[in-house]
C-alpha cells in the first residue's frame, strides 16, 4: 500500500479510538467534566500528563530545531524538562492539596480577590489561544503533506475531533483519551528512531547511537561525520555551541519559568486522589517524557546527516519522490540560482539555493531514510496525537476558565 493510503488507515483508526474512548468515559457530573472526578490512577495521569506536555513542539519542532541549531538546540531540551521539573516539585502537589477545579480558582481564593480571579482567566486564556495555534499548525502541516488537503481544512479537521472529544467527555473523556495519544505518539516516535539509528550505527538504541561509530566499517563515529559535513557547506559545527554559558542559563531559566505556568498541564494534577497521588503521577510522567526527550537529539543528527548526504550538490531532476511531495506543501522551497540544476544546499545566504521549514525535519525524516510506509504514516499518527492531546487540554482550560471562573 502507498503512504496515502496507510496514513488514512492508521489515522482513520487512531481518530476513531479517541472518539470511541470520549462516549465510553464522558463525563456525568461537574466534578467529572473539571477533574474527571477527582479519581484518575496517578500512572494513568501520568501518561495523560506526557501526552499533555509533549505537545506538537515537542514532536515536531524540537528535534527540528535541534537538527539545524546543534549544540545550541540543547537549552529547549533542558528548559522544558527543567520546567516540567519545577512544575512536579514547587507547583502541581500544592495545587492539588488546596482541592480547587482550576488555576484561576486557586489564585481568587489564595488572594482573596475576584481581581486576582480575573487575572488569573486573562492570563490562561492569552497562554492558552497563543498555544492552541501553534498545535493546530502542526495538524495542519501533517494533514498537508499526508492526507494532501490545504493547511486551513486540516485545522479544521482536527479542531472537530477535538471538539467533539472535548465537550463530550470533558476532563473525564481527554484525560483517558490522552493515556491512548501518548501510547500512539512515543510509539510514532520511537519506531524511526529505532529503525534509523540501526541503518546508520548498527545500534537499535536511538540514544547509545547517537554517540556510536557509524555501521559502514569507517570507524568514524556519528558526530565527527556530521561536524565534517558540516564544514564542507560552510557551517557551524554541529557540535560547537555559539552561546555563553550565561546566555544558556538564561534561556534555559525562561523556557523552564514559562513552561512551569503552561495552565493545561498544572490542572492535570488536580485529577488524582491526593498530593501524594499529584506526586507519584508527576514521577510517571517525568520518566515518560524523558523517553522521548532523549531521543530528539539522537532523531535530529540521523535526520540531518540524511538530509545533507541526500540534497547537497545533488540534481534536482534526480531528487526522490519525498522532495517533490514536501516540496509540494510549501515547505521546502529550491531556487536554482546559478541555473545549474543542482540543488546548492549551503551556509552563505546569497549562494544558498534550498530553504527547508525545520518543522517537516521530523515528519520527513523516515521518507529520507526510506523507511516501510506504514512506519511514514504512523508518524503522521504520531503528530497528531501530540498536537490533539495538547490542544484537548488547552480548549478545556479555555472553557473552564469561561464559565467557571469568570461568568
């Protein structure tokens, strides 16, 4: 079967488990649809947190950004983790012990001030419309390239499944509908990697091979390689970071300070039991997410070594079909400079003649490594998954802060 087919398959069914899961958990009563009743086993919350925290930046972009930045590409690694941290350790179990439904009605009742209350809504309604729109980017950029319909009608196909899963099972219906996305996105995630990291360094672990020598019998190792590809088109060392040591932990404190405020994953904690419960689920999520943490930097050197072997100095007439299919969306841009016909995929700007959306890095690496296609299309999936399961939490957010908080 081809890609298309495949990836209608596979998201076909993944759609139509979150749908089937929402009517199996909708909510009954107030307390469900807010705190899915206040009763979610703290590993189920767990993976509902991950799913909830790894959003489409994190399986889209991050490794994206990684692949073109290099060393420099590691501050969102340790500021969003280091947020999710400071989240677990200062923030969600002390939350939960005060027993309120939402962010805002915490803040009103701990201050004493409907002022503060409304503050409060204003703040998680910027944070959460601002952050839905960079989810509904990343199903717009898969059902773009994989299910070949224009960016805006994919927007619209997610936000009706997600609307639909969201209104109908609240708190109760995303929160086990988010234990099923996260099973699916580390999985998309994963299987790649696994499959790349053998075809490069003979090593299935994704994270020893990253730092592994390379399966051709060179004895040159992974990084040392991609540093000379690097050197040969003009650029930085993938290895050799551009950033001072106090630019670093500045970045890296601002990405952990806002991400630790994300008002879709705090609520998260409001669902189990108890703080000690909030406690335990933050643990289970935290060894979740590291998964797929620690394996970006592994995805975004197999799929920049692959990109830079497979499109520079190459013709462009002789490019592979994934070229002309990403090429297609918009996403990659040639423009033949020197009239050649090679593809000029350099450092110097004015020479430089491939512009390559470092959100397709992701999403195209299985294509560039020739990978089966249903493992394409489960990549699809896997998007997906990450951009609805973030999306759900922030629409609820939106909604409970509405009519709970402020009407």
């Amino acid at each position: 079967m081809d890609i298309q087919i495949w990836t209608y398959l596979i998201v076909g069914v993944s759609f139509a488990l979150y749908i089937g899961i929402a009517i199996w958990s909708r909510a009954g009563s107030t307390d469900e649809f807010y705190v899915a009743g206040g009763h979610v086993h703290p590993l189920a919350n767990g993976m509902a947190t991950a799913a909830d925290w790894m959003s489409a930046a994190s399986f889209i972009s991050m490794a994206g950004l990684i692949s073109f930045m290099g060393f420099d590409g590691a501050v969102y690694l340790m500021g969003w983790t280091g947020g999710y941290v400071l989240l677990a350790l200062m923030l969600a179990p002390y939350l939960r012990k005060f027993g309120k439904f939402t962010v805002p009605d915490f803040i009103g009742d701990r201050y004493y001030s409907d002022t503060a209350r409304t503050v409060g809504v204003v703040c998680a309604l910027i944070v959460s419309f601002t952050y839905v729109a960079g989810q509904m980017r990343g199903v717009g950029v898969v059902f773009a390239r994989f299910l070949e319909v224009p960016i805006n009608t994919g927007v619209i196909i997610g936000m009706i499944i997600v609307f639909f899963y969201a209104v109908l099972g609240g708190m109760k219906g995303i929160t086990y509908t988010q234990v099923a996305q996260y099973c699916i996105l580390i999985f998309a995630y994963m299987v790649p990697a696994i499959f790349i990291s053998i075809q490069l360094t003979g090593e299935w672990i994704p994270q020893i091979g990253f730092g592994s020598q390379l399966a051709d019998g060179s004895g040159t190792y992974l990084m040392d390689k991609l540093d000379g590809l690097h050197r040969e088109l003009g650029f930085a060392e993938y290895t050799a970071g551009s950033k001072s040591t106090l630019d670093l932990f500045a970045i890296t404190m601002a990405l952990m300070v806002g991400t630790a405020g994300l008002p879709h994953v705090i609520v998260r904690f409001f669902t189990v039991p108890s703080m000690k419960d909030a406690r335990i689920s933050a643990g289970y999520a935290l060894i979740l997410i590291a998964i797929l943490y620690t394996t970006a930097p592994a995805i975004a050197a197999f799929a920049r070594t692959n990109l830079i072997e497979t499109v520079s100095n190459t013709e462009y007439d002789a490019m592979p079909e994934w070229f002309s299919n990403w090429e297609a969306t918009g996403l990659i841009t040639f423009d033949d400079k020197n009239a050649d016909g090679m593809i000029q995929y350099v450092a110097d700007p004015d020479e430089n003649e491939l512009i390559i959306d470092r959100d397709i890095v992701v999403l195209a690496n299985p294509e560039i490594a020739q990978l089966p296609n249903w493992v394409i299309a489960l990549v699809a999936a896997g998007g997906l998954a990450a951009a609805l399961s973030t999306a759900a939490g922030l629409l609820l957010v939106i909604s409970t802060s509405v009519s709970h908080d402020l009407i």
